[in-house]
C-alpha cells in the first residue's frame, strides 16, 4: 500500500469513501439494534456534526490555551451531575467513551487505595459478571485482580450477599450497574451503597448505557430503583453522553462525589525535558470535536426534547417486550428497567429451544442487526437490542419478522458436528501456540481475508462451546490477522 503520487481530488476521496462504506451497518434509520443510537432528529444530527467539525482541530491537551474547551466542559459535567444526584462538590471528567470512564474511575480507585490502605498489595475489583468487560480490560491494564460474582439466575442483578461474600481485605473497588448492557437490569446500588460504606470500599455505578436515560423513565412511571450519586456509598459515576443523549461518539462522563478522590484520576509528569505534562484522562491530545459535539447536542435537545425521546424509547420498549410474548418460542430475559431487551429461547421438550443465533441470521438477511449474546456460565444465549428512540416506527415490522425468521431457523437448525464441538471444547487455550491457534480459524468459519461469513449462527455455537479463554485467544488471533495490511489488500 503506497500513499498516492499526487493528491486526489475531493471528489475521488469521497467516491471512494463512500464505496468503503456501503458494507457498513445503517447508523441512521432505526433498524440497528446495536452500535449506533438514532434519536431520529436529522436536525440535532446536522447541528452536532457542525459544531465537531469546528471544533476538530482545537486541543483539549491544555485547558488554559483553550478556555473554550474547559468552558464547555465544565459546563457538560454540571449538566450531567445535576442530573445524575450531584451536589455542588461533584466533579468529573469529559472522556472519549464508557471504556475511558471506566479505566479512568478504576485507576482513581486503586490510587485512592494506595494512599488510603497502603497495606493492600494485590488490589481486587468486585464485580457482577454482567459488569461490561470495560471493568475487567481496566483490571488488566492497571495491574488488578477482577473478582467475578454470579448474579441471580432470574433477576440477572447481583445480590449485595454475593458481593459482601466476595469482598476481602484486598478489595478497592465494588462495582454495580444502572443497567446492565445485556439484561438492561439495575443492580441494587441502595444496598451495595450501604454494604460499601460499612467496609470503607468505594462504589462504582456504571450508569454508561442507562443512566442518562433511567431518570427519564422514572418520570414516567418506570420503576427504577434509587441508582445515582445521591445514593450514600456511591463514589464514583459514569454515563456515555454518546448513547442515549445521543451525542456524536467520543463522549463520556465520569463523576466523583469527593474530588480528592478525582485526583487520583489525573496524572502529571515534570520529569522530562518538554513541558510539564498535566492530564485529566487518558489521552494527552485530544480534539474538541466531541466535547463541543455533546455540548452542542445536549443545548439543543434540551430538558423536554430528551423527555420526547424518552418517552418514544419507552414506547417502544414496552410495546417490543409485550409483542414478544406473543412470538411463539422467545421470552424475554429478565425484567429490564431500561431499553435493553435481551431475548432467548424458550425451552422444548428436548430442553433447549429455537437456535438464537440462526435467527439472528435470519433476521439480518431481512436487513434487522440484532446482535448475538453467547450463552454464559449457565445464562443461556439471546439476542440482544438496544432500542432507541428512532426504534419505535418498526417495532411492528419487526415482531412480525421475528416470528417468521423464528419458524425459518426452527426449520434449518441442523446443529454442529458432536465431534467438534468436543474437539473444540477439549482444547486448552493455555497450552495452544499461537500458529496451532492461526490453523484453527478456518476450522471455526473465520477466514480474514474473505470477511466476516453472512451467516455466523455456525460460528457462534462453535465460539459458545469454547471456554470464555480459547475464545479471547481465538478472535485476538482473527483480529490480529483482520488488522493486517498486506492481507487486507489481498482480499480486496
Ligand atoms: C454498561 C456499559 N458500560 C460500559 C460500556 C462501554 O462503553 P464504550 O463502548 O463507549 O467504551 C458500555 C457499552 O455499551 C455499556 O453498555
């Protein structure tokens, strides 16, 4: 792959940019129901976007050359506590996304520790395994151990016993989701709260996917239990203003109730020999297209626009999940507080029901993205959706498909080989060289130079036998090879 000669014109750049993306999932439209989130207000869209473009190439690296930028944010992070149970002490920082967040409060956590109880070595984080993998990525980047607690089998929440059982002398961090991302359940942060401040650990809520959105259900009628900062033993918040404030990507929100405990977030270093290096988040650089984005789109929704979307999300929520109980063979997981719907089997008299995964095949080849969840110690797999407020026209549309792709993938199930699936389940994911692992690709359907298959239900069981480790080092394996120029330009 060589740089042009010379320069292209505008014109070919965006021919072939828009050639590159005609194999992109629809961002727009309402019939994604994973990735992107679509308030359906082409107006908001083309203000934000505006306003990104302007701002792109101002640097967020110093917040005393660009006053604008600290003003902005400032201003965002008191919009986002004042609706999130903060008080005037509340601070926080703008970040690129719910991972950022999230890193950046289990960073502050193990700081704060290290001050706190400087007798605590190994450091431990206790999360519900329904707590996003951002925590358990965070864990492995900082150096701490990730403690996973079972949650109840039917709420999909963590019970505060569980949690209490897993704490030990070593534990930093307790961590509770408002609400999950597969169940769209709200654990219950009033007592984890009260079991936090009994033992002095902090407690994280992640409210990235529900907490910009939950207050707005509660106004109207939903009923989610008490979750954010105002909530004692809650110390710490995070909520993606690009999910459903629906702000362009690259937009985050952590908050602190104290802001000593803020500081361990930053980091600061004289000891070189250019300028003193002083951050807030992760990135040094960063453009302010996405703060002054989220800004932008937060001014001009505004308080009553947001409870339009809402209540339109909930709309449609409510009215999906009834509608699946009429759709022969899916139930719905749990009872979601949040426009999180995740749908499994219901099961047949030989125990296990329609094939999940060959209905979401079914349904993308009717041009529906639902995404696969992989069964996982002992909850079974489903299909999830993000709703949004963009989801309510085609809810109707797509119950109705859904019960046909149902009756379809009834009808193809054919199942993997017995023999495979033993294979693939006897393998030590330990023990495998990385070359013995690059040979089992093709065997499990993922082929880089050929893409991604149409039909991945086949894939899917085949990763869902694997332990969760011979998984990971498998798609790290396919990734590595899928971010591979000379392969990439093979394929083409
Ligand atoms: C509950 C929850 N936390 C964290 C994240 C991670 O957010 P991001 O993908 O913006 O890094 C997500 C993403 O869906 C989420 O649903």
């Amino acid at each position: 792959m060589r740089l042009p000669a010379t320069g292209l014109s505008r014109d070919e750049v965006l021919a072939r940019l828009a050639d590159y993306r005609s194999g992109d999932l629809a961002a727009r439209g309402g019939r994604t129901f994973a990735y992107v989130y679509d308030a359906g207000r082409p107006d908001v869209d083309e203000l934000s976007h505006e306003v990104y473009s302007s701002f792109l190439d101002v640097n967020g690296l110093d917040p005393t050359v660009f006053p604008s930028l600290l003003r902005m944010e400032n201003e965002v992070i008191g919009i986002t506590a004042e609706h999130l149970g903060g008080d005037a002490q509340t601070v926080g920082s703008f970040t690129s996304g719910g991972t950022e967040s999230i890193i950046l409060a289990v960073k502050a956590a193990r700081d704060w520790a290290r001050t706190h109880r400087p007798d605590v070595t190994e450091p431990e984080v206790v999360l519900p395994v329904t707590a996003h993998a951002a925590f358990q990525k965070a864990c492995h980047y900082l150096g701490l151990k990730s403690v996973l607690v079972d949650v109840d089998p039917e709420t999909f929440r963590v019970t505060a016993g569980a949690v209490r059982d897993a704490i030990t002398d070593s534990t930093v961090l307790l961590v509770a989701g408002a609400a999950s991302y597969a169940h769209g359940v709200v654990d219950p942060v009033e007592e984890l709260g009260q079991l936090a401040l009994g033992r002095g650990i902090p407690l994280h809520v992640d409210g990235c996917i529900g907490g910009w959105l939950l207050p707005y259900f509660r106004d109207l009628g939903v009923d989610v239990p008490p979750f954010d900062l105002s909530v004692p033993g809650v110390t710490s918040l995070s909520v993606d203003l690009h999910k459903y404030a629906y702000a362009p990507k690259g937009a985050s929100v952590v908050l602190y109730k104290d802001p000593a405990m803020r500081l361990k977030q930053f980091y600061a270093c004289a000891d070189w020999t250019g300028y003193t290096m002083i951050n807030a988040t992760v990135q040094s650089t960063k453009s302010g297209g996405p703060l002054a984005a989220a800004w932008a789109t937060l001014h001009a929704v505004g308080e009553q626009g947001y409870r339009e979307l809402a209540a339109q999300t909930l709309r449609a929520t409510q009215r999906l999940i009834a509608g699946i109980g009429d759709v022969p063979g899916l139930r719905v997981l749990g009872e979601p507080e949040m426009a999180l719907v995740a749908m499994a089997a219901v099961p047949d008299s030989s125990g296990s029901g329609v094939d999940v995964f060959e209905v979401c095949d079914e349904m993308a080849s009717r041009g529906w993205y639902v995404q696969a969840q992989l069964g996982y110690r002992g909850i079974p797999a489903s299909i999830h959706l993000t709703l949004t407020a963009s989801s309510d026209q085609h809810v109707d549309a797509l119950l109705e498909d859904l019960a046909e792709c149902v009756q379809i993938a009834r009808a193809a199930q054919t199942g993997l080989d017995p023999a495979l699936l033993e294979a693939v389940r006897s393998l030590d994911p330990d023990e495998l060289p990385d070359d013995v692992l690059g040979t089992l690709l093709p065997m499990a359907g993922l082929e880089p130079g050929a893409g991604l298959p149409e039909r991945m239900a086949g894939i899917n069981a085949l990763l869902e036998a694997m332990s969760p480790r011979l998984r990971e080092r498998l798609l790290v394996a396919f990734l590595g090879l899928l971010f591979t120029p000379a392969a990439a330009a093979e394929a083409q």
